[in-house]
C-alpha cells in the first residue's frame, strides 16, 4: 500500500497543481539528488529547494515551504502542498501513513519508502522516522516498492 495524494491532502490541504486522490508515491526523497522516480520531494537536507533538480531526479510532487515562492518552471500539473514546517509535515504524513498500513487487515506487498542522504546528520527526527518505517517493512512479508 503507497501513501497517495489523497492521504496527503487530508492533513495538507494547501496545494496547487493536478489533483488526483489516487496518484501514489514510489518514495519520498528529502534530497533533491537523489533518484527519486515517482516520489514526493521535501527538500529537508537541501540548502535550498531545488525543484529542477528533483523534477529531473524523478519527483511527480513536492512538499514546499510555504514561506519560499515556487519557481515559475514548475509545471503546471506538478502538484504543490505547503507547510510553515517541513520537517513537522514530513512527521505528520509518516505517522498518518504508518497508522495507515498498520491499521491495513491484508498484508501490504508494497509501501512507500522514505530517500534520505545522510539520515544520521539529518534533521532530529527524520532517523527516529526512518526507524519507524524500516521497522514496519521488516515484518515478514512486507518489502519496499
């Protein structure tokens, strides 16, 4: 099971771009070089966003800080969620998505998988995240997509 736009929307509401409840995400990427294919970029160990970057890496979506203007190179369809937090909304959508699967009667064969450069000197938060998600597909029968 991948988290999708629908479960983002329900506690991001703030977005631009296409919207469709069912486009899922392959992975989260909080670097914008690293290969990304059909993922959500936060750019949360990146300086500065960089949305070309991403875009080019494989991001189908973003998750952007609402204080930085998006760059006027961003498709038009490329959907946008805002935070005020980055770090804060990554938490709420790894919990909501963990509470998701674990909720799950089948067993999902699939889950999205969380990218991230260098975890260990990330921002506090982000390696108790990955712990977290890591932990859950470990499970017999469960793998990454």
């Amino acid at each position: 099971m991948l988290l999708t736009y629908g479960d983002i929307v329900s506690f991001l509401p703030d977005r631009i771009g296409y919207q469709d409840e069912s486009m899922a995400f392959y992975s989260i990427a909080t670097s914008c070089s690293l290969h990304q294919e059909k993922s959500l970029y936060i750019p949360i160990e990146d300086d500065e966003p960089d949305l070309k970057r991403a875009l080019e890496n494989g991001a189908i979506a973003a998750l952007w800080p609402a204080e930085i203007e998006v760059p006027r190179y961003r498709p038009n369809h490329f959907p946008i969620f805002f935070t005020n937090d980055l770090l804060k909304g990554l938490e709420i959508m790894m919990n909501e998505y963990l509470t998701k699967l674990e909720k799950t009667e089948a067993v999902p064969t699939h889950a999205t998988k969380l990218l991230c450069s260098n975890i260990q000197n990330g921002p506090a938060g982000l390696s108790e995240l990955s712990n977290r998600l890591h932990t859950y597909l470990s499970q017999e029968g469960r793998e990454e997509i």
